[in-house]
C-alpha cells in the first residue's frame, strides 16, 4: 500500500515515525511519502518537505507568511496526485491539513486524521469539516472521544497517547552520565524547555533566564529544539550557571529535578518523566489579544486539561514575570509541593489509558484501506 503522511511540527514527526514502524509490520510492503521530518525520514520513504520550513506560530506569523503556506498548498495537492496514495494521514498540523483534507475528498482519496487537532479549545465550527472531509479520526486523549461522540455525533477511535510508548520505550541514563556526557557540573538540574520557534524560544528565555542567579545551588539546562541550530542558541548560554543541551531533551528530563516548560506537548512530556514544572507561555501580543477571545479553555497546559484541574501552575502572558516564576519555581523545589505533584502525576497516566497508540491506529488504517 502506498501512505502519504502530513507532520508539520517536531511532535507529528515523532508520533509519525512511530505510525509508519506500526504501520510495516502490518504491512511489510508499505511505501511512504510525507512531509515530516529527520524521523520519519530514518523510517524511509520519499520525504518531501521538511516541517522546519512549514512551522509558523500565531495569527500575524501566518499572515505574515501566507504566501509561502499558499505556495506548499498548491504543492501538496500536485505531489499527492503525482504519488496516487491509497490513504492520506494528516498528523495534527490543522492549518494546513484541513485544507489538504477538503481538496483530497473531493477527489476520492481516502483521508483518515490521527492525534485530533484540538477544535474542543477553538475553532469548534471545524466539526464541519471534519464530518464532510475525515473518514477516520484517531483521538488520543480522553475526553477527546466524549467531545466528538457525544456532542458532535462523529464517530472515532480512541488509541490512548503515542507519548506513553514513546517513554516507557526510552532507556534510562543515569545523571552521573548525564553529567559527565555534557560535562555539567554535579548539581541538580532544573531543565528549561522554551519551546521550537525562533520568536518563541526568545521570548520565554528572556523570562527563564532571570532564575540562574536566583538559585545558585542548581543548574540550568536548556533543552535546544531539533528544529533550530545549535549557534541559534549561543547567545544565551553565556550566563553563568546555563547550559545547552542539544536534540536530548528526554534524557535532560530524566535526570532534571524540576522544569520551567513552555505550554505544549512538552508539559505532557515533562509531567510523564515525573518532573514538577512552571508551565509558562508569553505570546506575540496581537496573537496572544485574539486567541484570548477565541479560545474557551480554564487551562492552556495538556497535563490541567486531561485532570481537569490546576496539577501545574500555569504563567500566562503579563503572569509570566521574573517575580512570579520565582515564587512558583521554588514551590516545586519544596518538598511537600513534590509530593503532591507525584501523586497527581500517577492519577494522570490513569487517565490517559494504556499504551499501543501507533499499534492500534496502524490496524485501523490498514484494514479499512485493505476492505
């Protein structure tokens, strides 16, 4: 069977590359084409853009380049049509593959969705695309399926979070290895994740950085993007007591003893490792002003959504201050603090079911484009 795959982030090349091994051992002859990135390229296939050249953040960065996003639209369309897939699979990334969608339907390709994009926070209208232009969806976390179901009649497939395999699956590293790898000094790490976007990483380091000479007796890692360069990065790394660590950034949580993390899947990530975080987001303010009004959610971080409730604090534009980031950063080094976060984190990985994400949406897709 031939599999035309869309990723436009680093998460979608991760939970891609995982689908597509899935997806060989159903299907040993399996030939793909996607745009993704250096995972899913490892996997083989045709790759065809790379998402480092697709990711734009926020309302005005897409006006800003809508040309561009205009232009890969139009090439998408072209290469699906030369390539002939028996399925197309678009990999969260909404924008984009909501538009890829609408067209592939009208010209009969089979079209199936999987990590939902998230119309429960905005945009919820998109229901009506998806009922018109999406033939399977694969949800991964719980209330996901409650969501489409029952208040939106649209039967789908709830396969659990890629994100549990993908950790469980990781091997371990002991922090003296750690340490001695990156030649890191040997006190505690307090990992700062600022995030995958040049405007975006700026942003928040110019925030994290204040906490280094704060906290003395710790160490602060900085987890680099495989998106971005390592040179992106020098500029901060020349205060005292910061470190980079490059395309690692499991094994920085693995050994961190707390995280300043920037909202996303990453906040999953770090609550999945067992490390106590600050969620923190501070956003172009135009972008940040309208999705203020758009966007009808108690909570911005993946880990208070699931539970429902505040698990990690979150710091939010003008809350994300130098001040406040201190307060709250100490509170997760303190000890009762922990205590209670770690019990929050195992009813958390209750919530999200078991593993076999990629395993379960391979078998769906594979027999329904085998009937």
């Amino acid at each position: 069977m031939k599999y035309y795959l869309i990723a436009g982030e680093a998460s979608g090349d991760l939970h891609g590359s995982n689908l597509m091994k899935a997806l060989l051992k159903k299907d040993p002859k399996a030939e793909f084409r996607f745009w993704g990135g250096d995972l899913m390229a490892e996997i083989g296939g045709k790759p065809v853009k790379h998402y480092k050249e697709l990711a734009f953040m926020g309302f005005l960065e897409v006006v800003l380049n809508l040309r561009t996003i205009l232009k890969n639209i139009k090439l998408c369309k072209n290469d699906i049509e030369n390539y002939q897939p028996d399925v197309i699979i678009f990999i969260d990334y909404p924008g984009f593959n909501f538009r890829i969608a609408k067209w592939a339907k009208t010209k009969g390709y089979k079209t199936h969705y999987y990590i939902s994009p998230q119309i429960w926070a905005w945009k919820e209208n998109r229901i009506k695309a998806i009922k018109r232009d999406v033939e399977e969806m694969y949800v991964i976390l719980p209330f996901e399926k409650e969501f489409y179901e029952e208040k939106h009649h649209f039967p789908v497939n709830f396969v659990g979070h890629p994100l549990l395999d993908v950790i469980e699956n990781y091997q371990s590293i002991s922090f003296e290895n750690f340490i001695q790898k990156y030649q890191l000094e040997n006190k505690p790490i307090i990992a700062l994740l600022p995030g995958s976007r040049h405007q975006e990483i700026t942003k928040m380091l110019s925030t994290m950085l204040k906490m280094p000479k704060q906290f003395p007796d710790y160490q602060f890692v900085i987890a680099g993007a495989p998106s971005q360069d390592k040179e992106f990065y020098q500029p901060f790394i020349k205060k005292d007591n910061v470190h980079l660590v490059m395309n690692d950034t499991y094994a920085l949580l693995d050994v961190a003893h707390a995280a300043l993390v920037t909202s996303g899947t990453a906040t999953l990530e770090t609550a999945l490792f067992n490390v106590p975080e600050v969620v923190c987001y501070k956003g172009n303010w135009v972008s940040y002003q309208i999705a203020k009004r758009v966007i009808k959610l108690d909570f911005i971080s993946l880990v208070n959504l699931i539970m429902d409730r505040e698990v990690v604090k979150e710091l939010i534009q003008e809350e994300f201050n130098a001040k406040n980031l201190k307060a709250e950063l100490q509170k997760i080094l303190n000890s009762s603090q922990r205590e209670k976060i770690f019990e929050d984190y195992k009813k958390l990985r209750k919530k999200l079911g078991g593993g076999g994400a990629s395993k379960k949406t391979a078998e769906i897709i594979y027999q329904k484009i085998k009937a």
